[in-house]
C-alpha cells in the first residue's frame, strides 16, 4: 500500500509531470509564469483544488450515478475553486490581484477534471490524494521552473514572495523581453520540455 | 399490458433517473452550503483588502492631496435598498468633495468604479476602476491606463456620460467598446445617486 502511494505521488513529479507529460493545464502556464510568485501563487492553488477534489469524488465514487458524473466533478471542483478564490481574496489580496482571472479557470482547465475521470472516480481516497498532491506539487514546481528562466532572463529580477525581488540583476543587464510575452512562453516551455526529454532519454 | 420484463425495465430506468437527480440536488445543495459558509467567514477579511488594495489607491488617484484622510473619515448615507460608503475629502484648495463607488456590467462580469465629485462646483474631480473581471489586455487598459478614464475628469454633471456611439462625450477604448460603456454606464449612476443624495450627504458632513 505505502509503496503504490508512493508510486502515485512521485509519478507526478517526473513520469507525468503536468503541464509538460500531461500537457493539460497550458493556459495558466503560460499565462501566468511571468514571475516565480505567480507560479508558486498558482501551483498551491491548483494542489488545494486538486487534493480535495480527488478525496471527495473518490469517496463518492460508489454514489456519482456513472450518467451524470461529469456534471457531479465540475460542481465539485467548481465549489473548491470557488473556496480557494475567496480565500486568496481574504488571505493574499496581491497575488489575487495578478492571478485574478485564471484561478476561476482552473475548474476549466482540465488537470482536476481528467484526474477525477481518469483516477479519482476508480481508485480509492488515499491513493487519489497522493496522486492529487503529487501532480499539484509537480504543477507547482513546472510553474516555477517556467515563471524563473522568464523572469530572471526577461526582467532581470526574480520575485519570490510578497511583490518585491528577492535579487535583481545588475543595471547593465538587457533584459530579454520576448521571453515575457506570450510567444516567448511557448518557446520556453518547448525548450523545456526537449531538456526533460534529453535527460530522459539517459 | 406490458410484458412482466418491460415493465421491470421501466422500474429500473425511473430508479435509475430518480438517483441521479437526488445525488445531483443533494451535491449542489452541499456545495452551495458550504460556499455561503466560506464566504461569510471571510466576508469582512475581504472588504478590508479591497478597501486596502483597491478603494485606497482609486481614492488616492482621484484626490492626489488631501488635508484629511478620506479613508478614515468615512461614513454611510442611506439608499433605498442598501448602504452607500461616502469617502469625504477636502482637497488642498479648500474645497469639499466626495467619492464613492459605484458598478456598471462590463465583459466578464460587475466592474466598480470610485468616482470623485467636488461638492463646491457640481464637477467630477476623477474616476479610477476598481475590483474588475475584464480581459486582461483589453478591458483591463480601463484600469492600467489612465487615457480613457482621465476623460471623466472635469465634466460637469450636465454632460451625458455614454460613448460616442451612443450619443455621448466619451471617446470608447477600441477593443473594449462592452467595458468603455459599462465605466459610462457606471458615471452616470453615480452622477444620479449624487443628485438624489447630496443634501444628505452635505448635512453628514458638517
């Protein structure tokens, strides 16, 4: 049993990690990874949605009439979404301010919903809570390793929590501003994912 | 008559239907619980940082320097249905003015808008956007960008807030046409409330 829960939480931090294995979850990521406090900001919220959509559809896996399932996982995301919302709003106002948007679109994103179909709704409690844990932190940590390379090389500083850098790089730093745009999110996750390949490829 | 089988199948396919519904209303109900439990929880947190992270810096846009500080003198006047939050300022030439926050509908939902009123000449002083849902990029310049909204500032209240598609003054941001008209929407409301309301408000002041 330990060695399966594990198996399910550590496979989100590497075999499929989200968004680059899973490729589900793009939008955010690439919406929102102009600065490392974003990525984190967003990877903690995505883990609290997932963990406890996971453990509530798995515990009314037996219970969901299998014809009306969908509608039963959107309405439990949507609400723990809607929880986390309130309490970004309550708790970490800024970074409300600079996610604002995505975080209600995370009930649209896919990752909690093709959890909760492909894993949740056929595995029990504690399994599902390992793989939701797992692959919110390995969100998190994709999202933070994205929102890095773009903010250090695109604006010179590196913010890690609370709106102010934590480092910037010297005046005579040009920053690299493609990399803060759309397209050059595209490149930088595509970059990423090849370096991920080269390494599994070993 | 139907056939023994038939009607068993009948049976079957209302138990199965009446399940769905049950689990379906039940789930919701649920939710919708503990969402209103949430939200009361944090209600008040919330007011506080929007009040922080939104009315104050809209307040400090619109009067720049205050002899007083309009966030701590703030009182409310009555309406109809609800309570309308007054934020006083005496501006640094000595004269009296007012903001308050009102909401038009914009793109991606309800969008506020503080708007500053000299009491003294019946003139707007400035409006700023606040809490807001509009397109990043888009409706959002409504915010970031002070083009369009510094068009509110100085008008009297003589003049028709509403884009200049629909007969109006202002000049619509392109792109953002739905959010251009709900900022208009949302001046002109305040531009009723401050008619109906500043006698009340003036006799609060003193």
């Amino acid at each position: 049993m330990a060695q399966s829960l594990a198996k399910e939480f550590t496979k989100g931090l590497w075999a499929e990690i989200p968004p680059f294995r899973l490729v589900l979850g793009l939008c955010p990521a690439l919406a929102v990874t102009k600065s490392l406090e974003n990525g984190i900001g967003m990877g903690i919220a995505l883990t609290f949605v997932l963990v406890c959509s996971n453990l509530f559809i798995s515990l009314l896996r037996t219970i969901i009439p299998s014809k009306v399932r969908i509608a039963c996982f959107i309405v439990i995301v949507a609400t723990f979404v809607t929880i986390v919302e309130l309490l970004m709003q309550a708790y970490a106002y800024e970074l409300f301010l600079t996610l604002g948007i995505f975080i209600p679109l995370i009930v649209v994103n896919c990752i909690p919903l093709g959890r909760a179909e492909a894993f949740a709704y056929k595995k029990g409690p504690l399994l599902s809570i390992a793989d939701g844990l797992g692959l919110g932190i390995g969100y998190g940590m994709s999202l933070s390793a994205l929102a890095s390379v773009r903010e250090i090389l695109g604006n010179g500083t590196l913010t890690i929590w609370g709106g102010t850098p934590a480092f910037t790089l010297g005046p005579d730093f040009l920053p690299f501003k493609f990399l803060l745009t759309a397209p050059g999110a595209f490149v930088g996750l595509g970059l990423m994912l090849c370096l991920m390949n080269l390494i599994g490829k070993k | 008559m139907p056939s023994g089988q038939k009607l068993w199948e009948g049976v079957y396919a209302m138990r199965e239907m009446i399940n769905m519904i049950v689990v379906l209303t039940v789930l919701t109900t649920f939710s919708g619980g503990l969402l209103a439990a949430v939200k009361s929880k944090t209600q008040v947190r919330i007011e506080n940082q929007v009040l922080k992270f939104q009315k104050a810096p809209a307040i400090k846009g619109i009067f720049p320097e205050t002899t007083n500080d309009p966030l701590a003198e703030r009182f409310n006047v009555k309406t109809e249905n609800t309570e309308l939050q007054i934020f006083p300022a005496k501006l640094s030439d000595g004269a009296k003015a007012i903001a308050f926050e009102t909401s038009g509908t914009g793109f991606g939902g309800s969008l506020g808008l503080m708007v500053g009123i000299n009491l003294d000449t019946d003139t707007i002083v400035g409006v700023r956007v606040t809490t807001h849902s509009e397109t990043p990029g888009i409706g959002s310049r409504a915010k970031d960008n002070l083009s369009f909204v510094s068009q509110f500032s100085g008008k009297g209240l003589d003049t028709v807030f509403a884009v200049k598609a629909d007969g109006g003054a202002i000049d619509a941001m392109s792109g953002a046409t739905v959010t251009s008209k709900a900022v208009s929407l949302a001046a002109t409301q305040a531009k009723e409330i401050y008619q109906k309301l500043k006698p009340e408000i003036v006799k609060q002041m003193e």
